[in-house]
C-alpha cells in the first residue's frame, strides 16, 4: 500500500510518499500529483520501502507531464534501481542536507490520500 500526503509549502508542493510505489499502487502518487495545480512537486520519497518498473514508470509520467520534479531523500535501494534503470540520469535528486529548505517546517496545508481512486477536488 502506498500513502500520499499532500502539503503545500507555498513555494512548492511536497508529496510525501509511505509504502511500496509498485503496480496498483502507483496511481496514488499520479492522482495526488494531478490534484495540485501546482508546477513544482517535491516527491519525499524517504518512507519509500520498495519500486518496481511502474513505480519508476509513474516518476517518469510525472516528469513528461511537465511538472517541474524533484524527488527527495529516496532511500539507498530506490536510488540504486534509479541508477540501474539510469532514470536518475532525466530526473532531478536531492538528499536530505540539500533539500531541507524545500520541505515545509510547519505550517502549510495538508491532504491525505490512501487508496487508487482519483477523485475531483
């Protein structure tokens, strides 16, 4: 299961991703995506346990859509399939130190989703 909380920074949006982003699961993280207007999306990826290819397929969706991503703190088994897959090469990756200015310290609202279903908002 993969759970996405959405919290608006007012310079970004941060989608905070818990759980396995793997298929059937990988619609969480696109749905929550497309409900921000925003352009820019910090993808926290640190409460990531497992990806598979559609996991990796929905980072990469989510990048040709136009939005302006930065993927966050991804743990050393994602960011290892990131570089064998050579996906880390077309997208953006920032450890903790680095984005620690994007990332909210209080404040900001927040949403929660944690099922498949898109749902108009």
């Amino acid at each position: 299961m993969l759970t996405v909380r959405i919290e608006d920074s007012g310079q970004a949006v941060i989608l905070r991703c818990c759980g396995k982003l793997v298929r059937g699961w990988e619609t969480a993280l696109l749905c929550a995506a497309l409900r921000t207007c925003e352009r820019s999306i910090r993808l926290d990826l640190s409460g990531v346990s497992a990806i598979d290819a559609a996991g990796i397929g929905a980072l990469v969706s989510l990048q040709a859509s136009g939005k302006y991503l930065v993927l966050v703190n991804p743990p050393a088994s994602v960011r290892e399939l990131l570089r064998r897959t050579n996906v880390d090469s077309i997208l953006e990756i920032c450890e903790a130190e680095s984005a620690s200015s994007i990332l909210p310290t209080s404040g900001g609202s927040l949403h929660e989703t944690a099922s498949t279903q898109c749902e108009s908002v």
